[in-house]
C-alpha cells in the first residue's frame, strides 16, 4: 500500500535514536507509542514494509491476534490533503466499494496529528496480490466490475461531473517543451550509459510522433471528466485469487477524465506486451463490458476513447526517460525495464487505435 498524496515528500521527520538503538527500532518504537495512545491498539509485532511515495508503512499485529496496516507521514505539511484522500476512501467504502477502511482515533480522527507521529490506521487487506505483473483471464473483468463500481459511487460526489473536450487530456505544446529540453540535457552529458543511450532515441522518436498523437486526441469527442480515485495503478489495485479484494491508496478528490483512469489499468504496458494484440484487445473488451454492466450510466465515448487516451497520455509523457537527467539516485534496473516496456506499449496502441476502437464500439453496441 503506497501513499495517497498528491504533493512532493518534503523533508523526513526527525526522530534522534538514542545510544545503542538503530533509527528503525526509534520509529517502531514510536509506533507502538502513537498506536496506545491515540487509538487504544497495544500492538503484540510491528514489522515494516515497502514505503509509500511520502509514507512510512508498518505491519501491525496486536494482542488479539487482528492485522492493522499503518501508515506515519514523514511530513505534517500537507496532513490536511491526506485527510480528504482518507474521507474519499471512507466515502467509496461507505457505496460499497472494496477498499480498505480507516480506524479512527480514540478522538474520532481519521488521521492522528497531535503526538509525536502522524499517522493513520487501516484494515488490513490479508492474502492477496496487486495487479502490478499485469492483467490475464478472468482480472480483466474483474478489474472492469471494479472500476465501474468506484466510479459510479464517484459519480454521486457532491463535485458534479462534467463534459470536457477529449483533446484537452495531454497538452502537447507542453509536451513538445519537455522533450526538446530532455534531448539537450542529454545531448549535452559528458557520457551516456545504454539506458541514457536508448532514452535519448526514445525521446527523440517520441518528439517526431507528436504530430500524430495530437492528430489523434483530435478526433476524441467530448468525454466525463469527474472526481476520480486519482492513481488507479497496478500496485493499489489488490487481488485475492481472480477477484478484486480492495482498490486502495485513493488521492485528494480532484477532478479527471473518466477514461484515463479506465486506461491506466486497462493499458498497463504489461498488459499490453504479455499478450499479443488480439489476446490484449479481447482482455481489454472484456474489462469494458464488465466496467459498462457496474456503470450502466457510463458513456461509451468514453470507454471507447479509453485506449485512445491512455496511449496519448503515455506518449505525451517524459517519465521514466526523464529519470536519469532528473532523479538518477532512484534509476535501477526495474525503473529501465519499464521505461522501454512502457514505450514500446505505447507505440504498439498508437499503431492500432482505429481496428481497436472499432472492435470496442461494436462489443458494447
């Protein structure tokens, strides 16, 4: 379980270890005492687990034997933005959407921010798996009755949805911008790895194809923009065998296009490149068919345009080729993989939008 926040980690908070004890065994230790204190848990095991963006996350078992999932921010700055992505969970929960929930404080808080630790306390999600080595079989649907449930309980968020024009998710003049600035910082390093080597005939490709990706978002007609979970990614998307077990991890509620969320699982570049493009694209109906029988108020203008903007999105995108101008301390084999995998999906989906949408518009007639 990752972090829900929208903003950058700032600066960790300080916690002095003491003669003998390790900064890991203060934290812990610390837990334990935020755990007492503010919600009444006297936790028998604290173990800690894969951070978040701006989290420090921790297994917790207490004296009953019950599993708890901690998250401590490592800044108070932006507590107030973390509060709403917990309230939006709490609401997706409360329609009968799978997700984690939130323990509250013995103050009734969904977050504690008065001790020494900020934190916030939730269910934990046992015996499952993310969607993060991508979509097969039976997931696909599942993943579409899943995402069709969250967004038709957003779709009653007292922040009205609206029509947008479906030109409008990329900004490509930006997009340009980037790329030509990413070409010349790497034109000008001193030396290039192979990654470096590679990621500068990505962006340069990526550049020359603008055109057609802006030719392309042409063509979207209007689409749903609405408040959305905001990071549908593999990772926060957990499985229990072939059934979703919780989509978790949700954002600050803001609003976006409907059919990019949609894209951001249905067009995972795993996904994409596991399967050959006839297998993806019936994985790919089969999530919209199962998405449209949990949404039915769903437009199909915006399940059909859903490849087509995920495809622009990623295109239009610098991450992760911008990765070792700008963060080169968090560059490892994994970040390399997915960078080429990512492109390649990409250009795969631009190459095959038209005979895509085709097949998607008459499943769902």
């Amino acid at each position: 379980m990752s972090t829900a926040s929208q903003q950058p980690a700032s600066k960790p908070l300080a916690v002095p270890s003491p003669p003998g004890r390790t900064a890991e065994e203060e934290q812990i230790m610390a837990v334990a005492a935020t755990l007492v204190l503010a919600y009444g848990l006297h936790p028998a095991d604290i173990t800690r687990i894969p951070e978040g963006t701006a989290t420090d996350n921790y297994a917790v078992v207490d004296q009953a034997g019950r599993r708890h999932f901690a998250k401590v921010y490592r800044t108070r700055e932006h507590l107030d933005l973390e509060r709403t992505s917990v309230e939006l969970s709490e609401y997706c929960a409360d329609g009968g959407v799978a997700t984690a929930r939130a323990t509250r404080t013995r103050e009734h808080e969904l977050i504690e921010t008065q001790g020494r630790l900020p934190m916030s306390l939730w269910s934990y999600v046992p015996h499952t798996e993310t969607a993060e080595g991508g979509l097969a079989g039976a997931r696909w649907a599942a993943v579409g009755t899943a995402m069709g449930r969250l967004h038709s309980r957003l779709a009653a968020h007292p922040a009205a949805a609206t029509l947008e024009p479906g030109a409008a998710v990329c900004d490509v003049a930006a997009s340009r911008d980037r790329f030509e600035h990413l070409i010349h910082a790497y034109e000008h390093m001193p030396r290039l790895g192979e990654f470096e080597t590679w990621a500068l005939q990505a962006a340069r490709e990526r550049q020359a194809i603008l055109g057609d990706v802006e030719r392309a978002l042409a063509l979207l007609p209007q689409l749903t923009v609405q408040v959305l979970h905001g990071d549908t990614a593999g990772p926060n998307v957990l499985f229990k065998d072939n059934e979703i077990a919780a989509i978790v991890d949700f954002r600050p509620p803001a609003p976006g296009y409907l059919a990019w969320e949609i894209a951001r699982l249905g067009c995972d570049p795993k996904s994409v490149l596991d399967n050959s493009a006839e297998s993806w694209l019936t994985g790919y109906t089969d999530l919209t068919l199962a998405y449209r029988d949990a949404n039915p108020k769903a437009s199909v203008d915006d399940l059909v345009s859903s490849p087509r903007v995920g495809c622009a999105a990623m295109l239009c995108s610098a991450f992760p080729l911008s990765v070792p101008v700008e963060r080169p301390h968090i560059l490892d084999a994994a970040m390399e993989a997915y960078g080429r995998v990512r492109h390649e999906a990409a250009l795969m989906l631009l190459d095959r939008l038209p005979v895509m949408e085709e097949a998607l518009r008459d499943a769902l007639r």
